[in-house]
C-alpha cells in the first residue's frame, strides 16, 4: 500500500509540473501586446541643467552682425527669471537714438514659475520705429528678490555692403557688392576710394552703380595707383539721389606690379606689361629660328667639304 501511494503522489507531482509548465509556456513575454504584436518602445529625453540663478543665454542675432535684409528674428533662452524686459536702442543715420520697450515688466508675459525656456519674437528692422542703422538690444532678467542677469547685443542693418579682391584670372581689382537687388529703394550705388592718409583718389573715385549689379573694376592697375591699403566707402541712393544710410567702409590692400625701366624714350608710349611679354617671346622664338638655320647651314657646307674631298 505504502508503494502504491507513493507512486500516486509521483505521479500527482509529474502532472502537476505539466501543467504549471504548459500554463507558462502560454504567458505573453514582457513586450507583447494584448492582441499578441511586439513592440519596442524608445524615449528619448533631452536634460537641461538650470542654475540657481537667473541666467540670459543663447541670444540671437550673434553679437556684431551686419544684415542688409530687414527681417530678422531676436531670441534667446532663459531660467530663474519672474520677469523679463527686451530694449532696444536704434541710432538712425543722423546719429540719432530711439528708444524702444519691446518686453517690460508690465507686459502680461511674465515667468512665475521660474521654468526655463525660450523666447522668440521677429523683427522687421524696417518697420516705423526702425530703420537702416546700428541696433543694441539689451535683454535684463529678473528673479527671485530682484536678482538680476543681463546680456547685450549689436548688429546694423545696411542697405549695401561689399568687399573687394583681386581676380586671379586678369588680375584686376573687382568690388563685389551685396545688397536686395529688389528693393525698389535702391536706385545707385556710389563707390569712393581713399588712399592711406585720408585722400579722396580722384582719378578714379566717384564709382556709380546702377541697381541690380553686383560687380564692378576698381580701376587700379590703369591708373597706376601706388601700393598700399585703401579705404573704400560704398553708399546706397534712392531714386532722388538721397543717401538711405552711412557709407559701408571696406578695406582692400593693392600691390603694384613693377615693370622694367626703359628709359625715357618709352614712357610716354603707353606699353602694357602684356606688350613686354609678348615682345619678349618674340625676340626668344627668332633667335632660337636663326639658330636653328645657322646650325643648319654649317652642317650642310661641312657634307659638301666632304664630297669635294673624295672626288
């Protein structure tokens, strides 16, 4: 009997362990879905460590820049702040300075929470309270018991700039302008050359520009200017002739190229460095021609010498 019952409880624990082994096998796995799919899940989470203190950072435009396209956009990002003021101070042509409150602690945006974040507003630098000029904005944070961050920026805004560079395939000096060639405001471009001392260049100074070029010779090299570094002053007029802003001041540094000294009996025959070149080769290529011939003609008189010689 004792043998008998132990081989029942056996086999009672051989189907019991069946069964808990089949009941497993029939689970779903941990990324299964009630309708019996897998599928992964990733997220992703970005960390921003944020101080203690009210901080500006990032703004934008960068510190310094120059536009000649009015609509720009300001934006910087921010933490610890309750309050946040935006001014910005624009000097127009006549030297003049506006100012503007583009965000103020009466504006009904305020940061009570002291979250971190970011703020972005576009700007048309053309609009009625702006202008062609140069700009500082100057954007204050304030947190908690008046602790305050600040940070300042610059830029202009131009209606033409420009930069000049010699072509390395002619060797010319060209200025290469920048500037909306749709905006209808444009009429000219008007282009003075100063020399190192402050000297207005007039034998090739003024330079006009009609819109839409880009591209213009700085006649250097004609007129036989001395090396040095030269002031250049690019100014944009409208249809009146009305300067719309200062002059945009670039630099360029020419180098004369010497040219050999042939006396007074040519200097007044206008001969380009092209003409000595091309005399040069010329002179090379008959000598070499005649030397060819002379070689030539000695050994033919040297075979003749021999055939008298054995008659």
């Amino acid at each position: 009997m004792k043998k008998t019952k132990k081989r029942v409880l056996g086999l009672l624990g051989l189907i019991l362990v069946a069964i808990t082994t089949i009941f497993a096998a029939f689970l779903p796995g941990p990324g299964a879905s009630a309708e019996g799919g897998i599928t992964t899940v990733t997220d992703t989470i970005s960390v921003r460590v944020v101080g203690s203190q009210p901080d500006i950072l990032n703004v934008k435009p960068e510190n310094g820049s120059v536009f000649i396209y009015p609509d720009q956009n300001l934006s910087f990002d921010y933490e610890n702040v309750e309050y946040i003021t935006v001014t910005i101070y624009y000097t127009d042509k006549d030297d003049v300075t506006h100012k503007i409150d583009l965000l103020t602690t009466d504006d009904p945006k305020s940061f009570v929470d002291y979250a971190a974040g970011t703020y972005s507003t576009p700007l048309d630098l053309l609009a009625e309270d702006y202008g062609y000029g140069e700009y500082k904005v100057h954007i204050e944070g304030i947190g908690l018991e008046g602790v305050k961050d600040f940070e300042d920026v610059t830029f202009s805004l131009y209606p033409v700039t420009g930069e000049a560079s010699e072509d390395e395939n002619d060797d010319l000096v060209y200025l290469h302008l920048n500037y909306d060639t749709e905006n209808e405001d444009i009429s000219t471009i008007g282009v003075n050359i100063y020399d190192e001392n402050g000297n207005l260049v007039g034998v090739v100074s003024p330079i006009t520009v009609n819109s839409p070029d880009t591209k213009v010779e700085l006649p250097f090299s004609e007129n036989d200017l001395a090396t040095g570094k030269y002031r250049i002053e690019i100014t944009a007029y409208d249809p009146d002739g009305v300067a719309l802003y200062k002059p945009y001041i670039t630099y360029c540094y020419y180098e004369t190229i010497p040219v050999p000294d042939t006396g007074s009996l040519f200097n007044n025959l206008n001969i380009s460095r092209a003409d000595y070149v091309i005399t040069g080769v010329l002179i090379f290529l008959s000598a070499a021609i005649l030397g060819i011939i002379f070689i030539a003609k000695g050994k033919n008189n040297k075979k003749r010498a021999a055939i008298k010689r054995r008659r």
